[in-house]
C-alpha cells in the first residue's frame, strides 16, 4: 500500500508540473501579424507585385514581401 501510495504521489506531481509549464497564452503576437498584414499592398488588376514580392490571392489579393514571407514566396515557384 505504501508503494502505491508513492506511485500515486509521484503521478500527481508530474502531472501538475506538466500543467504548469504551459503558462499563459500570449495573444499580442496574433494582433501584430493581423495588422502587420493589414499594412501589405494590395495585387493590381493583373495580379503583378513589385519586385521580391508575390501576389497571392490573384488580382485584387495581397501582396507579401518574400524576405518577411517567405512561406508564400516559395508556393509561388
């Protein structure tokens, strides 16, 4: 009994220092992406960025720089 007492204890502590190591979320970093995208240009009606960008979304889409972007850079060829 007093082993699985033990083992119980031992469960239980692993499991709350597992809980505490998450710490809270932190949700600024999703404001700064959204309004750092609402400050990209937006395609011309051909879908063309200028240079080192790419325009996803086709015509009327946005433009992303590749050196801050470069997940849609590398779609793109």
């Amino acid at each position: 009994m007093k082993m699985s007492w033990i083992r119980g204890m031992g469960l239980l502590v692993a499991t709350l220092g597992l809980a505490a190591c998450g710490g809270p979320i932190e949700e600024d970093s999703v404001t700064d992406v959204a309004s750092t995208e609402q400050a990209l240009r937006m395609c011309d009606s051909q879908g063309r960025c200028a240079t080192n960008e790419v325009c996803v979304g086709g015509p009327g889409g946005t433009c992303y720089p590749c050196n801050r972007y470069p997940q849609y850079c590398d779609l793109a060829r």
